[in-house]
C-alpha cells in the first residue's frame, strides 16, 4: 500500500516519458512505467502531460529575519519560494542581528521552524572577529543546534556591513574548512578597486554608474585573492553571483564553484528592461553588466563552468528603491526564478537537464544535502508539477514576497501548477496548501 502515486511524465535522458512516482513517508519508493493497481495506493494525482521536476534548492536567499522583517521574513520568503517551486532554502546570514553565532543561529532556527513553508538551512558569517573553534563546533552539529548549511563571507561591502578583511585573511579559515568539510560561500568584491562616485545623489545613470564604480576588476581581484588565501583548501570556496566575464575567468582556473543569478543572465546596464525612472529596482551587488558580460555568463551554463544558479532574493521596500543613486542594493527574485529559467528552456535557450543540475542537482551536491535534488528512489519527493506550454506574465502584484514588486514585470514565466514537498501538497495553483512550521532544517 503506497502513501500517494504521481502519474504525469518524468525526464530520462532529457527525454519526457509517462510514468508513475510512488511515494511512501515522504520519499520516492519507485518510479515505474507500469500504473498501479488500485488499492495499491491512499491516493492517485494525475497529473496528465506535466512534467515532474525535482524541487528547487535556493541556496542563496535573503529573508531578513530577524530584523529587517518589513522587507520579508521568513514566513513570507518561504511562501514566496514555495509558489516559484523551491522547496529547500539556505538564508544567509546578513540579519540583524546577523548569524554569527550559537546565540544567533540557534534564535533564527527557532523562528524558521516556527514559521516556514519549506526545508530550510542557515548559513553562518565569518568575519574579523570571528571565533574559530567556536565556528568549528557549530558546523560539526555539537549540541542541540542544528549545524549551518555553510559559511559566509562578504569580501567586499554590501547589505549588513560585514566584510571580511583584508582578503588574505581567509587564509586563517583553511583548517576550519579542512576539518568540517564545510562550503564558503563568497561575495567577491574588492573593495580596494571600488571607483566612489561623486555626489551620488545626482547620478541619472544609475545602473551605468555603479558598474563602473564596482568594475569587473574588482570581482575577478577578489576571486584571485580568495584563491591564492584559501590555497590548496580553494575547493571550498563557492563563488557566489558571479557578474562578469573576468569574474568568471578567473574563477575558471581554480577548483572553486561558481554560482550565477537569474537577473545577471537576464538583465543588463543597456537592456535591463526597467523604466529609466526606476533603474534603481535594478541596483544590486555586484552590479548589473554589460551584455557581453551576460553572454559570457550564459557560455559558462553551457560550457559547464558554471556550477549553479541562486536567486540572490535580496527583497528592499519600493519606498526605499525610490532614492535614486542612495537607494539600498538588491533584487527579489526567489519566486520568480525557476519561472523566468523554464520560459528560457521553452525558447531553448537552456536545456532542461542543465536547468535541473544547476538549481536542484548540483546544489544538493555541493552543500552535501543528502536526498533531494533529483527524482530517484530514495530521494525525498519534493516535486515541482511544470507544463512548459503555460507560461505567463509575471505580474509583481501576483507574487507573495513581502516587497511587493519585480525587476520582470511583464517578463512571461512559467510557473509550477503544483509543489509536493516530502510528499506533501504544498502549492495547487493559487494555494498554499502547505502549513507555517511544516519546514524543517536540513541539517537536523
Ligand atoms: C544583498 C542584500 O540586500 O542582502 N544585496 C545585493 O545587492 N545582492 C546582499 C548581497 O548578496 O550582496
Ligand atoms: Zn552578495
Ligand atoms: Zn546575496
């Protein structure tokens, strides 16, 4: 007797075959051709021609809790990733307080499973004053906190004010790292090659302005630093929204991953499709490119020197985007993200079996998150139900983040028609079928 059956078709070889999921306790039992036979299963969701796709793993989302909780939290970020078909999340660490510690970490994990919809983990900062030993213990899961899903570093200035510097001194980490096996996920900016811009509440151009004031030079210097810090410990270094065509080559000749956002595949200083009397909805760090930068990012999905792809959800208030030049960095994308990507894999500008290892597969293996992202036996059945013939217009009004608005206004997405998360029915259209506090912590 099987909890729940899923008939609807499954990729073989990039190749959509029907078949049936089976699904017992939260994880997939089989997947067969064969139907099965009734009273063999609680329940059958047919799910006609769809296609089944693993969850997405978000490893790279800002919820703003605690602290900047008028932007997002975690109970409305999880929703916002559960509708855009993300059922595993890693926030990061740029809180307020920020998680830093067993105090801060143990705090933001009580109030995420208190509240969100889907599996989460938590990174944790490093940063000058940073304890060690004490970061040591934490990853190795010692005592009733649940370990972070990884580190962070900001090696350049961004939201939250917590760089690490200078850069060499990541060199520090490389024992930690070695001992735990852990992920340091990386903002690379250097800030020692920012350009200041002058009177910056007059800049018109704001998305030109900041390009230039956060060059590709200054991306490509820190992931050469970082590299030459972390030695032959670079392996753990997870390079995070890389920009540019320099960024990416110098990461390129290292053993560190790469990670790239959908608004730097998607939007540029020339073509960034905002209204030029809202260009600030598209400042972010590190800035929006050029387009040869976002055609050089887009040859690394396909030569596979990208590794994956994180939405960077970096939800700020219209209100505070409504300051020109001063407006604060970040762009909301956790819903929209899979969406806007499956619109791509139906113009065939991304292959689906590439979509599904940079936003399920290779997150998984990266941050070592055992069973999920992929649909084979064993693993959890956190689906997404997808029919890449229906796609439609993304609309910020329609979207469940706190922040109320998108840079893709009017973009076509296509959005999943059902979410399963361990097996559960967690989103049916419009609904939210899944409960506050059902999400759980990866690494419990
Ligand atoms: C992020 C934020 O607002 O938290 N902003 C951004 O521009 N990307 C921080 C970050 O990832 O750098
Ligand atoms: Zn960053
Ligand atoms: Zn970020």
């Amino acid at each position: 007797m099987h909890d729940l059956v899923l008939e609807g078709r499954v990729l073989r070889d990039a190749f959509p075959i029907e078949a049936y999921i089976f699904i017992d306790g939260g994880r997939i039992s089989k997947i067969s051709r064969q139907a099965p036979v009734s009273g063999e299963y609680g329940e059958l969701h047919r799910l006609g021609r769809s296609l089944l796709l693993p969850g997405i793993i978000d490893t790279h989302a800002h919820f703003r809790d605690p602290g900047m909780t008028s932007k997002e939290d975690f109970a409305s970020g999880s929703v916002s990733a559960a509708f855009g078909g993300v059922t595993t999340v890693i926030d990061m660490p740029n809180t307020r307080p920020p998680t830093i510690d067993r105090d801060s970490l143990q705090a933001k994990d009580k109030t995420a499973s208190a509240v969100s919809v889907i599996d989460y983990g938590l990174n944790l900062v490093i940063t000058n004053g940073s304890d060690l030993l004490a970061v040591d213990t934490l990853l190795k899961g010692i005592g009733n906190v649940p370990a972070p899903a990884g580190l962070k570093a900001f090696l350049g200035e961004t939201t939250g004010s917590l760089v690490l510097e200078p850069i060499s001194s990541l060199a520090r980490w490389t024992s930690v790292l070695e001992n735990t096996g852990a992920v340091v996920a990386i903002h690379a900016e250097d800030g020692s090659l920012f350009e200041p811009v002058k009177d910056p509440d007059k800049v018109k151009d704001i998305l030109k302005k900041h390009h230039g004031s956060r060059p590709p030079s200054s991306e490509a210097s820190a992931i050469v630093k970082a590299v030459n810090a972390l030695g032959r410990n670079a392996g753990s270094a997870h390079f995070l929204h890389v920009s540019s065509e320099m960024g990416l080559e110098a990461a390129k000749t290292s053993s560190a991953t790469v990670e790239v956002t959908p608004h730097h595949l998607l939007l540029d200083v020339k073509l960034s499709g905002l209204d030029p009397e809202h260009q600030a909805l598209g400042k972010v760090n590190p800035p929006l490119r050029t387009p040869a930068d976002r055609a050089a990012l887009w040859r690394g999905i396909a030569d596979g020197s990208v590794d994956t792809i994180g939405s960077d959800h970096a939800p700020h208030l219209l209100e505070e985007k409504d300051r020109g030049y001063l407006s604060p960095s970040g762009i909301p994308g956790i819903e929209t993200m899979a969406p806007l990507l499956l619109s791509e894999v139906s113009k065939r500008r991304l292959d689906i079996d590439r979509f599904m290892e940079l936003c399920c597969s290779s997150p998984a293996d990266r941050y070592s998150i055992a069973g999920r992202g992929r649909l084979e036996d064993g693993y959890l059945a956190d689906i997404m139900v997808v029919d890449l013939r229906k796609g439609r217009k993304i609309r910020g009004d329609d979207l469940h983040s706190k922040c109320g608005w998108t840079p893709y206004e009017g973009k076509v997405g296509i959005f999943p028609e059902k979410v399963y998360s361990r097996g559960e029915l967690l989103i049916e259209g419009e609904n939210l079928c899944g409960k506050p506090g059902r999400g759980r912590n990866i690494r419990m």
